[in-house]
C-alpha cells in the first residue's frame, strides 16, 4: 500500500504542467568542480558544448571519444554531465542492477514540461507499478486487435498513394508520419478518421514539436505556448473520452489501458490513465516513423534486398495481396533481420539520459550522486570493433549466431533493463504490416546522386522529407 501511495503522491499527479529543477525530490545537482577530475571540455562561456552538441552529435561524440576516451564530461544546457560509451556503458545504465540511476531525472528536464509522469519520467517501485498495469495492453488478445485496426488503414492510405498514378515522387517521411498519425487515432485511441482526429493530431503535434522548443515558458506565439494548450486540449478530451472507453470499451490501447488494474486490483485513476496514453502517442509516434524511413532508404539504395522482402512479403500471404493476420507476421523473418539492421543503422533514441542516485565509479572514474550521465546507443551502434564495415546495410548482420557472439549490449535501440521499450512488440508489428502494403505494391528508387541530409536530435529524419521514386507494381 505504501508503494501505492508514493505512485499518487508524485509531483505533479494533479494534473498541472511541472517544471523541472525545482522538484524537491530531485537528487541535488554536484557542484563543477565534483567531475573536475573527469576528462572533458566546458565548451563556451555560458552555452557550454550546447550548441557544438546539437550541430552534430554524432561528429561531437567521436571526436570527444578519440580525444579523452569512452568516459568524458561535456556541458550542455547549463550543467556539466558525463558521458559513457559502450557496450559495458549501456549494461551498467539500462541493466541497473543497484539501483543507481534515476530515468525522471535524466528524461525530466526534456520531457517534464508537456509529457509528465509517463512511464520513462517514473522510477523504481511506483515505475514497476504501473508498468505491470499498462503491460494487459500488449497481450497477444489486443495485439491482434491492432493488427487488424492497423492493417485496414494502412493498405488504405498506401493504396491510395500518388492518386493511382504508375509513377511518381513521394516525400516518404511526411507520408509515414501522416500515416502513422492516423492509424494512432484508430487503434491507439479507437476514434474513426476525420475532423476530430485531426485537431487530436494537430494539439499533438504541437506538443511534440513544443518537446525541443528552445523557449521553455509557455509564452503567447511560441512553440511552447502552442504545445501547452495543445496538452490542455488533449487531457481535456481523453479525460471525456475514459468516462465513454470504460462504460463501452473497444478493441483500441486507449480501452485496454481504461480498464487497466493496479496489484490491488483498483483502476488506475482518470489523470494517470490520460498522461499515461498522452506519454505513449508520443514515445510511439516519432519512433516508428523514423525508424521505417530508415528502413526504406536503405530498401532504395540497397535493391538486392528490396526484392528479397518483397519475395518474402508475397511469400507470407501465398503470392496474393491481401489482408495480413496476426499470424502471418511472424513468416516475415528477413524483414524483421532487416529493420534490426535500420535500427542499428539510425536508432531513433540516439541517446539515453539518467542521473545518478548514488556516487559510482565506472572504468577507473568516479562519479558523484546527482550527476547528469548518458549512454550514445548511435555511436555504439556504428563502432568498427563491433560492427566491421558499420556504413554497409547488412540484415545478416541478426543471424542468431552472428547475435550470440556479441555484447548483449551493442545493440540497444529499445533500451534495455526495466525501462526496455514497452512497445517494442508493437513496432515491430506495425513495421512489418507497413513493409508488406508498401513493398507489395511499390519498386521503390532514389533519384542518381540523391543523398538527402538528415537531422540527428532528437529524433533523426531527412530534412527534405525524403524524395523517393514510386512505381506502381499492384
Ligand atoms: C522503432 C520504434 C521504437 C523505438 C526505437 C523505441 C525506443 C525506446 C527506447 C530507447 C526506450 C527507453 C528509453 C530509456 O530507457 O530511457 C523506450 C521506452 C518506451 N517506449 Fe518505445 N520505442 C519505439 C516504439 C514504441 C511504441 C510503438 C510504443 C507504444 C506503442 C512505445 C512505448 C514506449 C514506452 C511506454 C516506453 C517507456 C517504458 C518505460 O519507461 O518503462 N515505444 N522506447
């Protein structure tokens, strides 16, 4: 009961919008000179390596590693923190064994503002609780519920794509994100497409966008702003929406999370049922959208293994194109090798933030309670050592055997340990269903030359959106 209670009684649980540094609760921040003694740089006066940081994380990170080494102290955003690179890195961060980090205080200050009390903003006992309690939404009943709500809206859209034309150009990303959007208000939310899913889709996308807004005070015409009455919006319509799911449920997460039940059996109140949904659109959205971006790019440059899928994808459902059962997904293993190897490639969390509860010291270094540390899954991921020949796309690279022989943690792009993606399932079912509606019915090429840029942070994607070349095969 005690637990319980503590789970009620987080900062914030009442519904308002929390701020972060201020939190009473919070492990006191270590004064500078506490990681003196870490290899590292400050960076500018006041911006710190801020800006260095977010220009190219990736050029940062290996220049910091190759001048100091796997353990080296940045400053960003106003605090000095530590970073830990490697395969051993991301054990000790994501496996946690004792306890020593905290996931609210890491994720807090992005997150805090318009995505409170999610399950990544929890820790420990109160995290566990409520984890175990939104688990009953991805048992195989739902899941296939969702696969059928999914594959309906998918084939749909995918069909309709370029208005029947046999070839033409597609911004790849933007028509994924849009797909993405409205398949969320489907099986996520169990709402039929149409103008209310659309200023849903619109106060949601205001809050994501509000998430890395430079400006953190919710001022009139900013993106803050805009994002916090975008959340206003949406606790306003799911708290409306949870009295009609848990008289009437459906088939949607949305329903299955209503009727959610803690160990002592009660339902988990109204407030923490919404900010619980409203955190999970968002730890879905971006990710799911990023990482089959990736995997389609690498599909048009790499058309060996294009065709491959597709064989494999017409395979899976005896040569015709129909309507996947949940059941046939688990035929599509290439496609599955595949997008491990797009993850690997371009994780959609790059990097992953903690702070530390307790002092600890990692390869020789000590580091104080209340420091900010994080672990670079993106540069573990293309390290040579680990993965020789990094830039080539190798689905091969997911044999069991070629897995069993590496750190169990040198590929991390669900997390790992007790904050492991919870969706990750999902995913990997949505991926698979987007892979055989659109590989089925497209040869998919990129223009000669073409070689889009992409954004790194927070979640990498093309800037121009990613013009590919469709045409059409069925
Ligand atoms: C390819 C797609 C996805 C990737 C790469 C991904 C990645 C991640 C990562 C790295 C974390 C852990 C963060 C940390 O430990 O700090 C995480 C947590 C989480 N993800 Fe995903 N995610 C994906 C899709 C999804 C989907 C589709 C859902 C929901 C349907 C989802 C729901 C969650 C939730 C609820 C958490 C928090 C879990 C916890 O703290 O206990 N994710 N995800």
């Amino acid at each position: 009961m005690a637990s319980l209670a503590a789970a009620d009684a987080r900062p914030g649980a009442t519904g308002d919008i929390q701020t972060d540094r201020g939190n009473p609760h919070w492990t006191r921040y270590p004064g500078d000179a506490a990681l003196d003694a870490i290899p590292g740089e400050d960076g500018w006066p006041v911006i710190g390596t801020t800006f260095m940081q977010l220009a190219d994380p990736d050029r940062f990170a290996r220049r910091m590693v190759a001048t100091y080494g796997p353990v080296y102290r940045t400053r960003s955003f106003g605090q000095r923190g530590v970073e830990l690179i490697g395969p051993e890195a991301n054990e000790l961060v994501l496996f946690d064994r004792d306890r020593l980090f905290s996931s609210e205080q890491g994720w807090g200050p992005l997150l805090n503002l318009l995505f409170p009390r999610g399950l990544m903003l929890m820790d420990h006992e109160a995290h566990r609780i409520d984890r175990r309690a939104l688990s009953v939404a991805f048992k195989p009943e739902p899941m296939k519920a969702y696969c059928d709500l999914l594959g309906r809206d998918i084939a749909a859209t995918v069909q309709g794509w370029g208005n029947g034309a046999d070839r033409f150009t597609l911004r790849m990303y933007d028509a994924i994100k849009a797909l993405t959007l409205q398949t969320a208000a489907t099986s996520f939310l169990g709402i039929p497409l149409g103008p209310e899913a659309d200023r849903l889709n619109q106060a949601f996308t205001a809050m994501v966008q509000a998430a890395v807004a430079p400006i953190r005070r919710p001022l009139p015409f900013t993106a803050m702003g805009r994002g916090v009455a975008g959340r206003r919006l949406m606790v306003d319509w799911f708290t409306r929406l949870l009295e009609t799911r848990r008289a009437d449920p459906g088939q949607d997460m949305f329903s299955q999370f209503a009727l959610a039940t803690r160990e002592d059996g009660t339902l988990l109140p109204p407030d923490v049922v919404v900010d619980h949904m409203i955190f999970l659109l968002m730890a879905a959205h971006d990710t799911i959208t990023s990482s089959f971006t990736t995997l389609i790019w690498q599909l048009a440059q790499n058309q060996d293994w294009q065709d491959r899928l597709r064989a494999e994808a017409l395979a899976t459902t005896g040569g015709t194109v129909r309507a996947l059962a949940h059941g046939d997904l688990a035929r599509m293993e290439l496609t599955d090798l595949a997008f491990k190897e797009a993850l690997r490639m371009m994780p959609p969390v790059p990097a992953l933030p903690r702070r530390a509860l307790r002092d600890f010291t990692f390869m020789g270094h000590p580091i104080p309670a209340g420091t900010n540390v994080g672990i670079n899954p993106a540069l573990v991921h293309t390290d040579p050592g680990l993965w020789p020949d990094p830039d080539r796309f190798d689905p091969l690279r997911f044999t069991p055997d070629k897995v069993a022989a590496r750190h169990k943690y040198a590929w991390v792009p669900y997390g790992g340990g007790a904050h492991m993606c919870l969706g990750l399932h999902f995913a990997t079912m949505q991926t698979r269903i987007l892979a055989y509606h659109v590989l089925t019915r497209y040869r998919i090429e990129a223009a000669p030359g073409y070689a889009p840029r992409w954004q790194a942070w927070p979640i990498p994607r093309p800037r121009d959106g990613l013009r590919l070349e469709l045409r059409r095969i069925c």
